[in-house]
C-alpha cells in the first residue's frame, strides 16, 4: 500500500481494524509491503492534533483457497477464501481438504476462472461434462496425488502462450464417442505424454500418416510412443467379427492423463500437394475459421472429418437391398462456405439412432468447433508460402471472443476476429436411395467467394465413401463445398455430378437452405430425361446405373431456360419415330449435330456425332421391348430429348 500527501511535519500511524497498530513512521509518503487482506486506517498525529477523520483501505488478497465449507459448489462465495467466487484475477488452490467436500464446476455450460489454478496433494477439482474452466496463466498438479478431471466435453481454455510457470502435473480428460470394435477413431491428444498402450489398454491397431516430398501413406504406429502434439492418429479396439458383420456401435470411453498442453505449437517441414492428418492438440475446442486464417499460406482451406458410419454388409460384393445395407463411411467437411455431413440424422446406427448420450456424433454438419481430442485431415497448398502449419491459444474456444463448445467429436481424416459481416446464402442437397446409401454436398453465395476455384471456400470431394459420391462440378474439380460469388443471381446454374457402384433408384432433395435460399425456388434439371424439377416441392426420383456421371444434372433457381412457346415450337420442329424396330429423327429448320440414345437407366446405347443433316436413321439395335429416350442436339445447340417405345 503506498501513502501520499502526508504532512511535512507529525506522524502517522497505520492500523487494522478492530484497532491493532500494524506500523508509523514521518515524511510525506510512505510504502508498506507484505499486508494481509483485511480493512486498514491511518491517522496522522503533529504534537496535539489528530487527523479529524481518519482515511481507509482496503486490501484484497489475490489469493483464493477452497474451503468448501458449504457445499461442493465452485459457484458458491463462502466455499472460498476469502469468501467470493474466483475471477480471472484470483490465483486459485484446491487444498488437502478430505473431511469437506472438494469443489466441482457443474451446470450447463458454466464457464470457471482463475489467473492460475494449483491442486495441491490429495486434493480433487472435476470440471463436468459441457463446463469451461478459463485459466490465463499456468495449471499445477500436485504429481503425489492432486488431481484434476475433465468429463467428456468439458474444457481447460489457457490464455498465456508463454506462461509465468510452464503447466505441471497431470490432468484426467475424457473423450466417449460410439464405436464399433472394427472401426477406427480419429486421435489427437490433449496432454503430453500419452501412448495408445495407456488410451487403449486392452490393445488395438494403430495408425500415423506420414506424408514426405515423394509421397504419403498409413504406417504403424507403435503404441509405447508418445503422440505428437497436433498430429492426428487412428485407432481400432483391434477386434475381429467372426460372422463378417460389423456389431452396432457401443460408447468407446478412454482418458488421457497427462500434463495439458498449452501454447504454441508448429509441424515443421510441409511439402506441397500432400495431405496431412492433424489434430487439435489442446484440451479445449479449437476454432476451424481461427486455424484456417493462420495457415492460409500453407493449407487448402477445406478440413475433413471422418466420420464411420459403418452399416451392415461392410466388405461384401453385394451389400443387400435391406435399410442401412450400405456403408456409411465417409469424410464430414469443413471451410468458410460451411460444413457437409456424412450421414443423414437417423442413419448413424443399425437402429436409427444414436446410442443414448451421443445424439449426432456422427451424422452432424460440422459447426466449426474441432473437439478436443479430434483428428482431421488437411491438405497443402500446390504452391506454399511457408512450410510449417501452427496452432496457437488464439485458436481456441473461449479466447478473444471465440464462442461454441467441445461436444462435437467426429470418429474419422493472433489473428483477429473480422468485424466485416459475412453474407451466407446455402443450399445443402443430399443424394439417397432407401437402403441406407448417403451423400451430401453443397452450394452457396458468400461474402468473397467467386466463381472460380477458391480454396477457402471451395472443397473437393475426398470420396471416401465406397458407394456412392455426389458433388458439384467446377473447373473440373468435384467439389463436396461449393463458394460462389454474391451478389446472387437466379439464372446461375451449377452443374451437379455423381458416382455410383449401384444400379438403382437414387432421390436428390433439399436437406436444409438459409440466407436467401430460404425463399428461393430451387430446381433441379435431369438432361437426360429433359425434366426440370422443383426441389421444395420434395424429392427428385431417378435410375441409374453404376458409373460416375458429371454431366447429367444442374442445380438452377429458374425455371426460364425455354419460354413455353418457344419449347413448343422447338418440339415441333424435331420429329422422332419408331417403325419396324428404325427411329427416324427428323429436324425441319436446324440440321442436327449428334443424337444419343439411352434406356431409363441412363446407360448410352447408341451416340452418332456430326451428323450434319436434317435426317438420321438408325436401326439394328438390339434391344428388347421398352421405353427410350432420344436426345437430339441440334447444330444451333438446342437440344430436345423424346421418349419411344422401342
């Protein structure tokens, strides 16, 4: 505490109350160093005279220490002293405290602070599930028994990079996600040290991906090494299925117990064009837009999540034609346009749901909050301006105004906040059949999106689904994220592709839209069969056969490509028949460039190009009795499709 404007002349004396003089001394100022909390007064003395009133202080200790002298509650003021609930400002002890309850940090979505937390031997500190504890300098863990856990979803945020203390002993952080013995979990962990021989104790298989200047490919990882901090690895339980068919998932609950990791963080050494698996290192959520930002002169901005939505009939020739017949394994992705799911709500399980208390673990859109604990995949930049790839506190959830949570955890592959306003208008469109098959993609109209390739906001597919896969075709690139530029304009049309092992009906609809798309007519045109289809009318039905097909749908948002008397004429001027097993095509005005000739199944059964005449005939195909489409190009670049019986 320090005096000032004292008289020249007398003395002072300094006392706490209730009346104990602490010290007195002359002169116009005075420091006193080393005080307790408590209220203080002064009063000055020069021979007979005495100050009229005297001046007080009070002094705060920083110090706050549990004394759970109520009830386990850390949101309680008189479990603390002195009494009052920890700030940002408070250096925090958990004591020794065995005949008190020890504190625990409960609620829904309640955020603790300290400016250091120390849990000294013997003592207990538990974050529950969705709770937040901020620390903004440095944690320490008794090592001979104090201990800290952190539930599934629970957060330690740190804002000091460099703290005035490194992070010391061990924290307990749990991480449930539902798992099939047989799949594989994408890992990173949170604390330093960890091995899988102490997260998977009952063993396993374990995975890094190691990726060089000649190439990239899985390799073994041994289980009695250290992970690296944010670096992604993949892990199964190592079991085997007898009868060949996946069991349905079961929660897989491991914990990492080590010192948490806090920081800054780098993986040095990146080569262009390669794919990297990656993984939030903290144990708090890491900001996808905040980490993409930072990186941007070395990552593509698009991030993959695997997902594992493992069905029945996994590995076989023939996956069956029941509900959920077919594998679900797919990435979930990521960048500034938004996020694509790998699973429809109701897919993720053989039952149709997701085991009790992990609702959406794997059919969610990523919000843009990376779990702790989470592996993803990335990819390098074909030409880079750096060669490392960082993560920083700044990144995470919780720091600098960045708001989500930890809860979203995918079983899979200091830059500031912009105050500029993003303008997002999406559409997400899914490709289904009814035996379980799902894709996902989407287009949007977004602040500083164009309509070329742009890797922030465009995503290509990284087809890890074996059955199916459906995309957005731009610069011949399939794009799972699609960004274009605003400002909207309706007659924009987006091709849409596919690829299929199946032979089959397939239906395309509309999963969600918002921004403008809420309002706006969506419709879907199939050049095979010449429909032109509105989406918020419901589902888009179709056959189709195995193969992959880029040119057979767009996405439009008019319905205007032909006005009603010009289709008609068009119709008219293009004549198609069938007698004794010969189509005749006829063109009265514009000569005809190529007619195709396809079943319902979209298979092409017959091409002639450059024709180069009003009439073509054709003849001798072998078809049994049924129903053709004939689409006929004419050399003006109408086209005009006709259904025959053959």
């Amino acid at each position: 505490m320090v005096l000032n404007d004292l008289p020249a002349s007398g003395t002072w004396t300094l006392t706490r109350s209730p009346g104990a003089v602490i010290t007195s001394g002359t002169g116009t100022s005075a420091t006193i160093s080393g005080l307790a909390s408590g209220t203080y007064t002064y009063t000055v003395f020069n021979g007979s005279c005495t100050s009229v009133a005297s001046s007080s202080v009070t002094i705060t200790s920083p110090d706050k220490t549990w004394n759970g002298s109520i009830s386990e509650d850390w949101n309680t003021a008189a479990n603390w002293t002195p009494s009052g609930v920890p700030t940002s400002s408070n250096c925090v002890t958990i004591p020794d405290v065995p005949l008190l309850p020890f504190p625990i940090i409960s609620g829904t979505n309640f955020v603790a602070y300290a400016n250091n937390l120390t849990v000294l031997s013997s003592g207990i500190l538990t974050v529950k599930s969705s709770n937040t504890i901020i620390v903004t300098d440095f944690v320490d863990v008794d090592l001979s028994g104090g201990t800290l856990i952190f539930e599934n979803t629970a957060s330690l945020v740190q804002i000091n990079n460099v703290a005035t203390k490194a992070n010391s002993g061990f924290i307990d952080y749990q991480r449930i996600t539902a798992a099939r013995p047989t799949d594989y979990t994408y890992w990173s962990s949170p604390v330093t040290p960890m091995t899988f021989e102490e997260l998977y104790p009952s063993g396993g298989t374990f995975y890094s991906y190691e990726t060089t200047s000649a190439g990239e490919d899985w390799s073994p990882f041994d289980a009695g090494t250290d992970m690296v901090a944010g670096k992604g690895y993949i892990a199964n339980q190592g079991a085997e299925v007898p009868s060949g068919i996946p069991p349905p998932p079961g929660l897989l609950d491991v914990t990492f117990v080590g010192v948490p990791n806090n920081g800054h963080y780098e993986i040095n050494g990146i080569f262009a064009d390669k794919s990297y698996l990656l993984g939030n290192p903290y144990p708090s959520a890491l900001d996808a837009d905040e980490f993409l930002a930072a990186n941007a002169a070395v990552l593509n901005g698009t991030l993959y999540f695997w997902t594992h939505n493992t069905q029945i009939g996994i590995g076989v020739s023939d996956p069956g034609t029941g509900l959920y017949a077919y594998s679900g394994d797919d990435y979930a992705t990521y960048n500034a346009s938004g996020g694509v799911g790998a699973a429809p709500p109701d897919l993720n399980t053989s039952t149709g749901s997701a085991p009790s208390g992990n609702a959406g673990n794997n059919n969610s859109i990523p919000s843009g909050k990376i779990a702790s604990g989470q592996g993803f995949f990335a990819s390098s930049k074909t030409s880079l301006s750096g060669t490392k790839i960082v993560f920083d506190n700044t990144m995470r959830v919780g720091v600098n105004g960045i708001t989500g949570n930890n809860s979203q955890f995918f079983k899979t592959k200091n830059p500031n906040k912009s105050s500029k306003t993003i303008e997002k208008n999406r559409v997400w469109l899914n490709l289904t059949n009814t035996q379980g098959a799902f894709k996902q993609t989407l287009v949007g109209y977004i602040t500083d999106a164009t309509n070329e390739y742009d890797d922030r906001f465009d995503g290509e597919s990284f087809d890890g689904n074996e059955f199916v896969d459906f995309y957005s075709v731009n610069q011949d690139k399939n794009l799972t994220i699609q960004g274009r530029a605003l400002p909207f304009d309706e007659n924009d049309e987006v091709p849409l592709g596919f690829r299929t092992t199946i032979n089959g009906t397939f239906a395309i609809n509309i999963d969600q839209a918002d921004g403008l798309l809420t309002n706006q007519a969506v419709f879907i045109e199939d050049k095979l069969t010449n429909e032109v289809f509105d989406l918020k009318s419901g589902n888009y039905t179709f056959n189709t056969v195995a193969g992959t097909f880029n040119d057979r749908f767009v996405l439009k948002y008019s319905n205007k490509t032909l006005g009603a008397e010009t289709f008609d004429s068009l119709e008219k001027t293009v004549l198609v028949s069938n007698k004794n097993k010969q189509i005749k095509i006829n063109s009265s005005v514009e000569m005809i460039n190529m007619v195709t000739v396809f079943d319902l199944l979209g298979r092409q059964i017959y091409q002639k190009a450059n024709v180069n005449s009003n009439e073509l005939s054709i003849s001798n195909l072998v078809l049994n009795h049924q129903i053709v489409m004939v689409k006929t190009v004419l050399q003006n670049g109408e086209t005009v499709t006709k259904k025959i019986i053959y």
